[in-house]
C-alpha cells in the first residue's frame, strides 16, 4: 500500500470528512498563508533515492468564465516556478458550457484558446461538455486541435471506440514529468441523468458507477507497472470520490461549484476547487520508486507571492479571483512582460473575445420601467421576478406559436438552473441587449411545450418543495403569473413513512411529497385533476430536468426551432418599458 504524508493535524482516515464552503462567498482570512494550514514546503528532488517531485494545479467548472483566464494564467504560473518545468496543470470538467456571453458567442472557442495557452492538456469530460450535443463535443470540442485529452472511463467502451459517438475521450492519459510517470483518469457524474437531456444521456452511454470505472483502471495501471502515481479527475461531488481505493494517490473533484476536502477510502486527499476559476488546487506529489513499489507523498503547496487560502477549512485549495492585479507576484514578474507569457496570452484572448461580444451584443432588444429590473431574488413577499418573467414569454411564445385559438389554459415554467445571471438588465441602463439575454440564458436548450393533466401540474408544484432536517425546504421555480395555488405541508414522518428518509428528495412517481397541492386555478378558474394543461419551457426542464421527474409524464412533446432564450427577446420586444408584476408569491401555504 502507498504510503501519503497528508498535513499535520489530519483526522483519522477511518473518519472521513467532508467540508464544505459555500460557493458564492469565498471566505478568506486576511494575510492568511497556506502554510498556516499545515501545508509542506516543496521539498525538491533526491538524486541519491530517486525521489522526485510533480506538482499538479488543478481547477474545475470553469464554465467559460474567461474574464479570470489572467487570473488563472498567474495561478498556473506561479505553481510552476514553484517547481520549473515540472507543474501539470488539470481540469476536473465543465471547462465550456454555461459560459458568460464573451465565450459563449463564439461557441466557447476563447475558452479553448485559452486553456491552450495555460499549457492545459487534461481534463475530464464534464456535463456541460455536452451542451451542444455530444457529437458537437466530439466532433468540436474534443479536436485535436484544441490540444486537450478528455478523460471518462465510465464511457462504455464501444462509444470511445473507433467510429464511437465519443471515439475521442479515453479512460486515462500518461504525463512523463520529472523522470515520473502519471496517469490521469477520468469520469463523469453517475446523476447524469438528472442534469443532461435523455439524448445526450443516450448518446454519452455510462455503463459503470463513475468510482468503479477510476479503480480498475488506476488498479490496472498500477499492477502493470505502467505509472508510479495516480491522479483521479471526477467530475461529481467530492462525496463520489470517497469509494476509490489504494490505487488513487490524489483525487480532484467537481460539479457543485464548493470548495471541499475529504479522504478517499484508500486514504488519498479529495479536493474540489469551486467554481468559474475563482479558486485552485496545487499539490506536490513526492514520489520514490518506480511503477508498483513506488511511494506516493501528497503535501499542499504554499505558493506564496500574495496567493491567499480560499477558505481556512480547506487546506490546499488557493483563491485564484484577482490574482492577476496583486503587485507581488515577483515570481512571474521579474520575468517581464513581454508579450510571450502565460498571462499576456491569457489576457489578450480575452480582450479579443470581448470586443467582438461587444460588437455583436449590443443590439437593444427591450426597454424596463424606470427604476426597475428583473433578478433572482425573493424579496417582501413577492416571486423570483426574473424566473416569472420568462415562464410568462415561454408561455407567450406557446400560445401564440401553437396553439393559437384553442381553448386549453397554458402556463410557463422556467428552473433557476437555466438562468446563469442574477438580473436582466446588468447595467442597470433601463435598456436589454441581446447580450444581457443571452448571458442570462447562456445554456444551449430549446424552446418546448407539452400537455399535462391538473394533477401532473400539482405534481409539478409538488417537486418544489422537500423536508430537510424536519424542516420544509423550497427550491423555487420560475411560474407565469397566471397561476396559483395553495400547498398544504404534509407530516415529515408520514412523508418519511412512503420509503424515503425525511432528508431526501421526493420522487413524484411515489405519493409520498412534501407537500399537498390545493386548489390549482389557472387564469382565475379552478382546474380539476383530468383537465388538460399546455406546458411552455425549455427542452431540459420538460425532459425531466433539475429532478423535476414528473415533467415526463406530459405528452405531445414538441420543440421549436429556436433556442430558449428567444421567447424571452420577443416578449421583451412587445412590452415596452416592462415592470415586474409583483404578484404575490405562488404557493400559499394552507
């Protein structure tokens, strides 16, 4: 069994660990080190007992945010003059996808420049990869020319075969660094199903549990004396990577956007590093020995040069946000600037990619009443007024495109998942671009309608809402404003008593929900349990998306040609200086 020096004060490995931190308010301790973690100090080579040292820096869930690629160019950097030569950058997934409008425009290409001149060669496959569909990925993303070997051993073999829809992802790459062999491996979420659509989820075909594919394939590399260490690359929660085994000697991990730490169950150190390059994991690997009798130390780097922990509960994980601006990075500086580095690089990619977001963008498509804006937040008592405002184009759009003169009631739905900005109109300007919308809408769904029963409906509402602790929980969705209803909470016990844990998720195909839903009325008029309901939203959502499963009982599915974000422009376009309806919020309680 390898041996891992861990930080001094670890706790035991028979108690693993898991901290999280949220990922929208980085927490940092003023002229906090990663030392002051009980991090190691690099330790060199030894010449005498064939010891050499890899550092890895890894980031994670990206997501196009190239507004920090300087920021993460100097990250990079410095963890590279930390040990010259010998540094490997990684990422854990959704390196594209989701992405701020500057990236997204171009099809997430700026992203992929970038990443090139970070010198980033691995990544795992993560979900968003597929935004465009798989064969998009496979076809585009996945190019040779980009520079990138994806990582997914998950991935049935048949579909990374030649003539596979995903022929360019492996189960594993090797790096040779400092007279040492590395293998990194790669796998996608086992919830896949829960974040991608049922095309891409057909078309990815994941044929293991995401642990069991990492541990016989580090099994298999070690055995054969292929590599002398093992890195995991898992893009899902930091609790997915706890299962692998002695073979892995690191794990970095993704997908929720937090920072966290935990312990594999073979003992190795599991690091997630947020999200929107905003936060970074550098560790060393101290490696003696060659292939099965070599021993692996893992030990956090303290980078120095004003590099701050992102959070003081999780050690080796750097914040990486502003980075770029700090005046002591004399580590790269003393270099110069000129023109060739990482970092010059980095930020000419993205003032390019700006100026033609800028060019194309500008389009004013709406106009809002004065003083007032469409955001994410719940405030006094009133909906998330963005989430509404697109169910009500959503909604529009339906009625006026499909079912026009028909006498069934239509309503809209938009998930918070599918709205990437917290408000509509950025600037704050009173005017909408096309860039606003289609930052706001940055996924790569369709507008789509479908045919619910009232009861599907109730069904629907019904998915909001969960116990949690013996606590009623809502996760809000975005409803048009011609809806309403009432919830009546149900005991947590007698929720619990259908088979679930009172902690867990409800499954609308059980009766066993949170909540009751009462009197549903749509456009003022009760609506009974057989009545029939047109649904207007995106593809994902209607597909089952965000674990919305009742969704898929709906019938006459259909999708126009035209992404989702399209219904929002054209309601904007026909509602001049538009306001919130400030109507109350959807759901009283009974």
């Amino acid at each position: 069994m390898n041996r891992r020096h861990m930080w001094s004060g670890r706790r035991p490995k028979v108690a693993i660990a898991v901290v999280i931190a949220t990922v929208l308010t980085i927490l940092v301790i003023p002229n906090a080190v990663a030392g002051a973690s009980g991090t190691v100090p690099f330790s060199g080579n030894d010449a005498a007992t064939g010891t050499r040292t890899v550092t890895i820096a890894d980031i994670t869930d990206f997501h196009g945010h190239i507004e920090r690629g300087a920021d993460n160019a100097a990250a990079f950097t410095l963890a590279d003059s930390h040990n010259p030569g010998n540094m490997v950058p990684v990422s854990t997934g959704d390196l594209v996808g989701g992405s701020p409008y500057e990236s997204a425009v171009a099809k997430d290409q700026p992203t992929l420049d970038m990443a090139k001149s970070w010198g980033l060669t691995i990544s795992a496959v993560g979900n968003h990869e597929f935004d465009r569909s798989v064969a998009d990925f496979n076809n585009r993303i996945a190019s040779p020319a980009n520079g990138i070997d994806w990582l997914c051993a998950n991935i049935s073999a048949e579909n990374k075969a030649s003539g596979g829809k995903l022929s360019r992802v492996k189960d594993y790459t090797i790096r040779e660094v400092n007279g040492k062999r590395i293998g990194f491996v790669g796998a996608l979420t086992d919830a896949l199903g829960s974040v991608a659509t049922p095309q891409i989820t057909k078309d990815a075909d994941l044929d293991k549990r995401a642990v069991d594919a990492v541990n016989q394939v580090a099994h298999n590399l070690k055995q054969s004396g292929k590599v002398d260490a093992v890195v995991a690359l898992i893009h899902a929660d930091a609790t997915a990577a706890q299962g692998l085994g002695k073979d892995v000697d690191v794990a970095y991990t993704g997908h929720t956007h937090a920072l966290k730490y935990g312990t594999t169950d073979g003992g190795a150190p599991i690091y997630e590093a947020g999200s929107f390059g905003r936060a970074m994991a550098v560790q060393d690997l101290v490696i003696s020995g060659y292939g099965r009798r070599a021993k692996v130390t893992v030990e956090n780097v303290d980078l120095g040069n004003g590099t701050e922990p992102a959070s003081p509960k999780v050690p080796g994980v750097i914040r990486v946000e502003g980075l770029d601006a700090h005046t002591t990075q004399s580590a790269w500086m003393s270099a110069g600037s000129t023109g060739d580095g990482m970092v010059d690089h980095a930020q000419h990619v993205y003032t390019v990619a700006q100026a033609h977001a800028d060019q194309v963008g500008s389009t004013i498509i709406g106009t809002l009443a004065n003083g007032t804006n469409f955001d994410k937040r719940i405030e006094h008592g009133h909906e998330d007024s963005v989430g509404q405002l697109v169910a009500d184009a959503n909604r529009a759009m339906i009625q006026r495109k499909i079912y026009a003169g028909q006498r069934l009631p239509v309503i809209g739905f938009s998930n918070d998942g599918s709205l990437r900005t917290g408000q509509l109109d950025l600037n704050g300007d009173g005017k909408v671009s096309v860039k606003e919308v289609d930052s706001l809408m940055a996924l790569q769904f369709k507008a789509a309608h479908e045919t619910l029963t009232g009861k599907d409906v109730k069904d629907v509402l019904a998915e909001q809402f969960r116990f949690k602790d013996d606590q009623l929980k809502r996760r809000w969705i975005g409803i048009s404003s011609n809806v309403g209803y009432r919830f009546v909470e149900r005991d947590s016990n007698e929720a619990e008593g259908a088979g679930h844990p009172a902690d867990t998720d409800f499954d609308a195909d059980n009766d066993d929900s949170a909540v009751a839903i009462v009197d549903l009325t749509i456009d003022g008029k009760p609506i009974a349990d057989d009545d029939l309901v047109i649904v207007a939203s995106n593809s994902y959502l209607l597909q089952g998306g965000d674990d919305y499963h009742a969704f898929r009982t709906g019938t006459n599915y259909g999708e126009l040609n035209m992404p989702y974000s399209e219904p929002l422009k054209q309601y904007l376009a026909a509602h001049p200086a538009l306001a919130p309806k400030k109507t109350p919020l959807t759901g009283v309680h009974a």
